[in-house]
C-alpha cells in the first residue's frame, strides 16, 4: 500500500485527526477508571519517565489503570463503575461515530464480495452461485454488523481509524475500493475531526489551562499547566525569567516542557509527601 501524493489536502487532514484519535485512544480508556484530573499533569499524560517517578506517589490509589499494552487493541470494556462519564460518554460516542463513517464509506466505495459460479457434484451436477471466500476474507475489506457478527467492530476503534485513514488517502488495495467521492471524503473529514475534539477535550487536552494545588517548590510561585492538543504538557511558574529553579542548557527559565519536567515532577512529589504548610 502506497499514500498517492495526489491524496487532496482534505483527505490529508481527515488521516490526522484519525491518526491523533487512536494514538490518544489507550489515555481516553484509561481515564475512564478515574475520577477527572484534579491533578496535574493528568495521570494519562504522564509518559515512561514520569509513570515511574509518580509510581511511588500512587500507592494510595484504590483503583488500577486500565491495563494498556502497547497502546493497542483498545477496546471499550464493561466499566462496573466509570469514574470518569466525560471519558466513557467521549469514548462511546468517538467509537459509535467512526463506526458508522466505516460503514457509509465502505457502503460507497467498497466492491460487494465476487461471487462465482461452482458446480456441485451432485447427480445430476448443479451449478450454484458462491461468494468468493478469499474475497470475503480480503483483511483490506470493512465487515458490516450483522446480526450473527460484530464485523469488523469486533476489532475496535483502532482499526476502524486505520482503515478510515487508508480510504481518506486514497490507498489503493488491488480493486477492492473506489476514490472516496468529494462529498463523502468532507463527511469524513468533519467527523475525524469533531472525534479528535471530543477525545482531546475529554483528556483536557484541549488546550486548558490548569493551576496546580502546589506551589513552585524553587521559588514559590504559581504554577499553571497546560496541555495541548496532541499531548505534550507544559509547566509555567508565575515567576517567570526570575524562577530560581535550576535551568539546564537551553531550558527556558519557570517553564518545563517534555524531559525537562521530570525535574519539577520529582521536586513536587518530594513537596507532597511534607505537610502542606
Ligand atoms: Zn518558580
């Protein structure tokens, strides 16, 4: 499968938003089984490093994460009691959504499986009409709900998104689909892109701000955190250019952004474990 160059600026967008939607998929599910950040940065956005940092701050947390492997085959699973019912609704509605944009687009551009004609060896001989089982079988092919089967729902949203973005770009896969028409690519597109804004804003990545509950523990000053759309946080202290924290080479002085806020995690959590003044 090759992306044709020719893939028009629309469709491009629309792989995006799908591509931003499932790489942020394993946090919405994982924020399901908590209450909403009153922390920051939000649990799920802790990568790697600040994962192992905080593990040590966690052990009072009654309620496991959502096991993630990878950020993998994610599918929404029975929540006995959701914490988080912004996730959940987020969640449901984002798989609900690009599930039917699969079947609407699949519905238009994706050829019916071949049937050929096969002779019984009855007597006397009959011939019947079959659906090509390989053809059928195409992994490159959407399954419909039917009332026996999930389709290919049963894979969950990942590949749903997948598999939008290889329409929305026009791959090709052999003569198993048609260009996505004008209109149904716009459709496509503005529902990419109204999942990733229900995703992001749901994870708080929508670019809110958030003050922390805990001061600057350098200079004392007000810490406010952000994060924006795709994810990364950033840490700014009130202090600014004057923060005493200590910089390392080329950090912006009262701000913390990627590694740089391993620094401030490990400091803040030092803080917690005193008795707030
Ligand atoms: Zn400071």
């Amino acid at each position: 499968m090759t992306t044709p160059l020719a893939a028009p600026p629309v469709g491009r967008r629309a792989a995006v938003d799908l591509a931003a939607i499932r790489e942020q998929w394993g946090d919405l599910l994982a924020a399901i089984a908590h209450p909403p950040a009153a922390e920051w940065p939000p649990r799920e956005t802790r990568g790697g490093f600040l994962d192992q940092l905080a593990a040590a701050d966690r052990t009072d947390d009654p309620i496991p994460a959502a096991p993630v492997i990878g950020r993998l085959p994610l599918t929404i699973r029975e929540h006995p009691a959701p914490l988080n019912l912004d996730a959940l609704d987020a969640a449901l509605d984002t798989e609900r959504d690009l599930f039917d944009l699969a079947d609407a687009v699949a519905e238009q551009v994706q050829r019916p499986v071949r049937r050929t004609p096969v002779v019984l060896r009855s007597l006397p001989p009959r011939t019947v009409v079959r659906e090509d089982l390989a053809d059928r079988q195409n992994p490159g092919r959407w399954h419909y709900q039917t009332p026996e089967s999930a389709g290919s729902r049963a894979y969950g949203l990942h590949w749903a998104a997948v598999w939008l973005e290889g329409r929305a770009l026009g791959e090709k896969y052999g003569d198993l689909f048609t260009p996505v028409p004008a209109l149904l690519l716009d459709h496509l597109a503005a529902t990419a892109a109204g999942a990733r804004q229900a995703v992001e804003r749901a994870l708080g990545r929508d670019g809110r701000s958030t003050a922390l509950d805990r001061p600057c523990p350098w200079c004392g000053g007000r810490l406010t955190g952000r994060t924006r759309a795709g994810g990364e946080p950033v840490v700014a202290c009130s202090t600014g250019a004057l923060c005493t924290a200590p910089a390392e080479d080329g950090r912006r002085r009262g701000e913390w952004r990627g590694a740089d806020l391993i620094a401030l995690w490990a400091a803040l959590a030092v803080d917690r474990q005193q008795p707030a003044a």
